[in-house]
C-alpha cells in the first residue's frame, strides 16, 4: 500500500465522520450552553436562598423585640393595676394625689410603648 492509498483512505474515513464529528461538536456546545443555564440557575437559587436567610434573621429579631415590647407592657399593666388598687383603698382624700400621678405617670408610658 502506498503513501497515496493511505492518504486516500485516510480521507474517505475523515469524510464519512465529518458528519459525526459535527454533530459531536453541536452537542458538546449544547452541553456547555445547558451546564451554563444551569450554573447560573444555580447562583440565583443560592442568591435567593440568602436573601430569604436575611429576611428571617430580620424578622426573628423584630419578633425578639416585640416580644421583649410585650413584656414591657405587661409590666405596666400590672403597675397601672397596682396603683389603681392604691387609690381605691387609700383612706385619706389627700393621699390619693401621690398614687393618681403615678398611675397618670404609668399611663403615659403605656401609651408610648
């Protein structure tokens, strides 16, 4: 077999896979088209994840807050329930002006609260 006989059949085998090798090829860049939507599907899920984790870390510590807020207002409640109970029971008229400022006093913090 000569030089001339392999270069010819070297060249029908290149010819009859050019095809396949194109082929090959589409699919290849197919792939690397779909592993970067994928990728970048990926980053955005991971984005949205760490959006959301700081969206409930902000909120757990709105509701510490409101919960250390309710704690508050039970705690004026009570004291408003303390002095009201002072000045019902108070014997003399003139010391009822002492309980009535406090509870005046206790109020006001609770409307502010």
């Amino acid at each position: 077999m000569g030089a001339s006989s392999v270069s010819g059949t070297l060249a029908i085998v290149r010819e009859a896979h050019a095809g396949e090798i194109g082929a090959l090829r589409e699919q290849l860049i197919d792939a690397r088209s779909e592993r970067d939507q994928e990728r970048e599907r990926a980053e955005q899920a991971e984005a949205a994840i760490a959006a959301e984790r700081q969206r409930a870390d902000t909120l757990h510590q709105q509701l510490q807050v409101a919960e250390l807020v309710a704690q508050e207002v039970a705690q004026l409640r009570w004291q408003v329930a303390e002095a009201q109970q002072a000045i019902a029971f108070s014997p003399q008229t003139d010391e009822r002006y002492w309980p009535m400022g406090r509870l005046r006093r206790l109020l006001s913090r609770l409307r502010a609260s």
